[in-house]
C-alpha cells in the first residue's frame, strides 16, 4: 500500500503521505526511528498551529472552496479543480505545505524549537 518506488519520487507532491519518515522507518522495523520521525512531525504540526493563533492566521484550504448549500444552509467545502487539473501535471508544489521534513519557514522556527526544547526535556 505505501510502496514508493523511486521513480515515483519527482511525479508526487510533497505532502503525499508515502513520503512520511515515519512511516518508512515503521515498515522497514525500526520503531524507535519511526517513534522519533512521528514525535518530529507533531511538534512541527503545533508549532505551524500556534504561529497562526498567535498571529490570527486562518487556515486556507489550498484545493477546496466553502460552499453553501441552499437546501440546508450549511458550508461544504468543494474541490477546486486546482491540484489534478494544474498542480500535478506542472509539478506545482507551491500551494503544497512542507509536512514531513525538518524544513520549516523561518517565523516558524522559534516556535517549533521551543516545543522541541520542551519535548527533549520532558524525556530527561
């Protein structure tokens, strides 16, 4: 299911979850890998989180638009014919968030090393 072979690499995104470290270490049995990978990942997922709080940030959904629907009022979110139709054909990774390595945006890094401070600390 999550096979990836190489020549696969440079036709996905990014985000494609076959790329995720910690899934990779999993399968290939080294749990401790895979227990850190995942560790990493969630910390990095709170630091982009508590960015946008602090900053009073909306997540934008990148290929999805809110609609509502007239029958029942309530907001649905509809693909927006971005990804497959322009994204992945150009290899537009742009509107593609960076999850799975240790990259993150520079207002980001702050908030990340604290929880990742916090983190190590916890296990000592």
């Amino acid at each position: 299911m999550n096979y990836f072979p190489s020549w696969l690499h440079n036709k996905v995104a990014p985000s494609d979850t076959r790329r995720r470290p910690d899934q990779r270490a999993l399968e290939n049995g080294d749990m401790k890998a895979a227990a850190d990978h995942k560790d990493f990942l969630e910390q990095k997922q709170r630091a982009v989180r508590k960015y946008k709080e602090e900053n009073s940030i909306n997540h934008v959904a990148a290929f999805f638009e809110p609609w509502e629907n007239p029958a029942d009022g309530q907001i649905y979110y509809m693909y927006n014919r971005k990804y497959f139709e322009h994204n992945r054909p150009d290899k537009d990774w742009a509107e593609s968030p960076d999850l799975f390595t240790e990259n993150c945006a520079p207002e980001i890094r702050p908030y990340l090393d604290a929880l990742l401070g916090q983190s190590k600390n916890k296990k000592e």
